[in-house]
C-alpha cells in the first residue's frame, strides 16, 4: 500500500479521548427512508468497491450502500479527522500497516463478541501471516479483506544464459546468478533493490532467522546483522545499483535489471507494458536462507468505533469476505483472495503464477503490529543508506538503531 509519513498514535489518543464518549455516526437514511451504510475505501479499489454493493443490497432491502473512494494520498489525514471529530464511516478499509496506529487509538470497534456469529471472520479462514494483522492488544479489530505478498520476477531467457534453468532457490544461488548476470554486459544490475521499500530488509532479516521482540528489538543480534550485511553486499559489489534510475519495467525489458522482487500487481503491469517478453519471463518464492519467508500485506475491514449501524457493518464486511465475493472482487480488482479456500479455484490453482503467490502466503509474515514500527523502520532505511552511500559501519548503524527503538517503543 501507498503511505504518507504518519502522525502517531499518541496524537490520535489525545484526540480521541473528547469524543470517544460523543455522538456516533446515527442511523443515516437516505431520502427514499432507507438506511444508508457508510464505507471508505482507499485508491483504486474504493473506485471499483461500488460496483460490488448491488447484490448484498438486494440481499438486504431498505439498506443504500455508500462507498466513498479516498485517495492514499490523503487517506490518512481523512482518518485522522474522523478520529478527531467522531465522525467517520462505519465499515473502513485500512491498510494493514496502519492498523496498529488507529487500533491504539481506539478508533476501531473491538469484535471479538461477534466472531461466533460470522463464521467468515474465524481466523482459520485466512492465511497465518494474515492472522495477526486482525488482533491488537487481544481484541479482534478486523477482518483481512484482500492480501499480496513478494515473490521473485526474473528472466528466464537471461539465467539460462548464465547457466540457471531453473530461478536461484537459496541466498547464495541468488548472489551467484545476480553477479554472473552483472557481469553480462555494461549498465546491468542482476537484481534490484529498492532501497526505499521497507519490506526487503525485513524480509531477508526473517529468512536469517531474526524474530522481532518488542521488548528487545535486537537489531543488532547476528541473524538481523547477517542478514543486513548480505543486503548491502549487493550495492558494495555493483550488483545492485543505488540510484533510482530507469524504470523497472523498462530497465527489466531491456535486460538491464533482469531479477527483481515485487507484489501480484506487477503481473498486469509486464503483460500490458511489455508484452514482447512473453514466455521471457516467470515468477518464483523467495530464495531461502533459514527459511524463504516473504512478507504479507493487503487490507483489512474494521468497523468504527462508534458506528451505529454495526449489525450491518458486520454484515457487509461477511459477505465481502465470502468466497464466491473474494472471487469476483479478484476479478474486477486484480487483488489476491485474503480466504485460503477462495485459493483452490481454477483461476488460482491453475495459473502458474498466481499459484506461485499462493504458496508464498504459505511462507510469509506481517510486519510487527505495534504503531511505532513505521517510525523505527523509517530509521532501518536511514541507517541502510548511510552504509551504502556514506561507508558507514553496519554493526556500528545497527547498535544505534537498537537504541533509537528501545526509546521509540512505549
């Protein structure tokens, strides 16, 4: 998902804490007398979620469906607003990394008391990584809407000519098969790393077998050192290039960038902007090191905390969450199912590279749900960036990012 910096949690508590005894949402009608549900929806897919609400209308006669699109650009600041003010939707969509922010604040409804009346809400229907992006502080504040997750886009014209029929499946036959394409021609990086996605430090971190504890973040144990000196070999040896550069899709065209890690989206994007490398190209899980862990996003639904219209809020989100919904939201939304049941439909389970992303949401995590993690990862980066492009000492940034944590954490 898109982000913007954040304002944290304790802004939103001191915010929240005038309101939260204040007048809620109401039972909005419409001008024909029915009831109105009121959803937000970020981006695209609060475009595209209008079109879905026709059919749980009809299941439901004297209930409007509105759902008002956000950009996420100015999402967060709409939230904000409708912490501050008690006046926001009764269904919302929040992108899993700032569910821990607005849970902390009280914003979201907790609903655990409603679990065993939507069987579609039982954690067991989702993928494990997923599962603990519904819980904060033991509560239950939503309900995984859609999911992605990282896998490995790479050519497989290009590693064959270096002598990889198969994609590299651990850390070192990525390192060799990345150096080896590098060395294939002038301007060629063999993989591309973001250096402004806070995703693959942790990802790599987490196939080393670093576990993060809030209480001792650790940053500089070995796995998490280990894994970070094995990133940054990447900009050290030229295998990687620091600078922005040219576009992935063009740059992986051209055979200049010719490994890269992103989400399900990029499958669209290659087959419309470039469908020239048809049959050039393919996705694969993770390469392992301790394990091959990716990381899982996406977003979840939750209910406002003080929401009138609950019962069918909760309604809403339970047919949303039904297979057959997931299903045709894939479809008009090009996102992935968040129900593992939803994955053993042909349109899944027999595309080659949509099941390649269902079996790393087997192997996949959340990052920490704890609302200062956008803070300390934003630090992660500074600190990465400083060994890359300032020589700085690894052991030595990671130290001092520990510190930076342990006084972040409340």
């Amino acid at each position: 998902m898109k982000k913007k910096g954040l304002v944290y949690s304790t802004v939103l508590a001191v915010a929240l804490s005038g309101i939260l005894a204040g007048c809620g949402n109401g039972e909005k009608g419409s001008e024909d007398g029915d009831k109105t549900l009121s959803v937000w929806a970020m981006g695209g897919e609060g475009k595209l979620l209008s079109e879905m609400t026709a059919k749980f209308e009809e299941e439901n006669p004297g209930l409007d469906v509105k759902v008002q699109a956000i950009p996420w650009d100015s999402a967060h600041d709409k939230l904000l607003t409708a912490v501050a003010s008690g006046n926001g939707p009764d269904v919302l969509q929040l992108g899993t990394t700032w569910v821990s922010e607005f849970a902390d604040a009280g914003a979201l409804l907790d609903l655990t008391e409603h679990m065993e009346d939507h069987p579609e809400f039982d954690p067991k229907n989702y993928f494990e990584g997923a599962q603990s992006s519904m819980m904060y502080d033991d509560k239950v504040i939503g309900i995984p809407w859609y999911v992605e997750t990282r896998t490995m886009y790479y050519r497989t014209d290009l590693l064959e000519e270096v002598g990889y029929s198969e994609p590299p499946a651990t850390w070192d036959e990525l390192k060799d098969a990345a150096s080896k394409l590098s060395k294939s021609g002038d301007d060629v990086y063999g993989l591309d790393i973001d250096l402004n996605d806070q995703v693959t430090p942790l990802i790599f971190a987490w196939q080393n077998g670093f576990e993060f504890d809030a209480k001792n973040p650790n940053f500089s144990s070995p796995e998490f050192k280990g894994a970070m000196d094995y990133y940054t070999s990447y900009f050290k040896e030229g295998i990687s290039s620091p600078a922005k550069g040219v576009d992935i899709v063009q740059a992986f065209k051209d055979g200049k960038k010719p490994i890269f890690f992103s989400g399900p989206w990029m499958i669209n994007v290659l087959n419309d902007q470039a469908p020239d490398l048809e049959g050039k190209w393919a996705v694969a899980t993770m390469p392992e090191k301790e394990n091959n862990l990716s990381s899982i996003g996406g977003a979840n639904f939750s209910v406002f905390h003080n929401s009138e219209m609950v019962d069918e809020s909760l309604d809403f989100i339970s047919y949303m969450n039904e297979v057959d919904t997931q299903l045709e939201w894939m479809e008009t939304s090009n996102t992935l199912p968040s129900r593992v049941e939803a994955w053993q439909d042909p349109k899944l389970a027999d595309n080659e590279m949509y099941a390649t992303f269902g079996e790393q949401l087997e192997s996949s995590q959340g990052a920490p749900q704890i609302k200062e993690w956008e803070k300390i990862v934003q630090e992660l980066l500074a600190s990465i960036e400083r060994v890359i492009s300032g020589g700085a000492d690894v052991e030595t940034e990671l130290k001092g990012l520990d510190e930076k944590a342990k006084g972040m954490i409340k």
